[in-house]
C-alpha cells in the first residue's frame, strides 16, 4: 500500500496552479471558498459583496501564488490575504469610523429567533460599529496582536484596546438584553 503525503499533494497543487493550471485553481477555488467567504462575511455584512470581496481576494492570492514559501499554513496565507482585501474594501467604502467615546447601538434583537445561533452572533457582531467590529474581528477572531492591528488599520496600539474593550462591552450588553428579552422580563 502506498501513503500518500498530504502536503506533498498540496504543494504540487500549488505548482501547477503557478503555471496558470485552471483545473488546480478551481480546486484552490472549491477547497477554501467556503471557508474564507465566512472571514469575508465577517467584515461586511453584505453578502453579495463579500462574495465580490473574496473573488477579488482570490485573485489576488492566485496572482501571488509563486510568493508562497511553503512556510506555515496555506489556509492561513490565503486567510491573511482574504482579511487584507476586506480591509482595503472597508477603507476604500470609507465605511471605518473609530469611536472614541462611548455610544451604545440601536436595540435590534427583534428578529432573533429564541436560542443563540451562529446567525445571532454573526447579528450582533454586524450591529457593531464598523470601527469596533474590526478590531474585534482582526483581535478576537483573527488572533491578531493590538501593534499588529494598528499597523494594518493605521491608527495607535491604544485606539486599538479601546476599541477592543468598548466592542466588548457593546457585545455583552447586547447578549444580556438577548437573554432578558427571551426570558420575557425586558
């Protein structure tokens, strides 16, 4: 019986994805979509453009293909590409406000069905100011490190913790407003 290296198998994938191979970027294409339009979704809430987002993203990662040293996770180097494209996406939109100060969001929990889904988190994270949202999107999703997120977002470390912790109160607020609307005392 012969075993069959599974990152051998992806480096070859990869070789001929390099030399402009569509069969191996389709299967590129099909192995990580799914996965990296969830990164996307979770920096804009439009799903129609994040799918736009991530097919530009993808070109970008298949024109910058040969640039994959092979060191770390492929998944992770495509991920990092994917977070990048959403950013400059956000940017471009001039949709980031940072907030300094400390205002609380409209009460939208409505439409939220009785029990906390993937889909209800996805909502509250969606009701987060845009600053707020990605930095607590690149912090607490993404694992990046606050120097790191003000370097990509350009502002300093300290808007980043403040923004951090201002997401994070929004965000308990908000699921304790869920819990007391479904336990009928709000």
């Amino acid at each position: 019986m012969k075993v069959i290296n599974l990152h051998q198998d992806e480096k070859n994938l990869i070789r001929l994805a390099v030399e402009n191979n569509r069969h191996a970027q389709h299967q590129i294409y099909t192995k990580f979509s799914p996965k990296m339009l969830s990164v996307c979704r979770q920096y804009i809430k439009d799903l129609q453009q994040a799918e736009d987002v991530m097919i530009t993203a993808f070109m970008k990662v298949f024109s910058s293909l040969k640039n994959f040293e092979h060191k770390g996770s492929f998944e992770g180097w495509i991920r990092r590409i994917m977070v990048n494209e959403c950013i400059s996406f956000i940017r471009v939109q001039k949709q980031v406000k940072f907030i300094e100060d400390e205002t609380f969001f409209e009460e939208r929990y409505n439409d939220i069905e009785s029990k906390f889904s993937v889909d209800d988190i996805q909502f509250l994270i969606d009701s987060l100011p845009d600053g707020y949202k990605m930095v607590f999107n690149l912090y607490a999703i993404e694992g990046y490190k606050h120097q790191e997120i003000a370097e990509m977002l350009g502002i300093n470390e300290g808007t980043s913790k403040s923004q951090l912790s201002h997401a994070r109160k929004m965000l308990q607020n908000q699921i304790n407003k869920l819990k007391n609307y479904e336990n009928g005392t709000e």
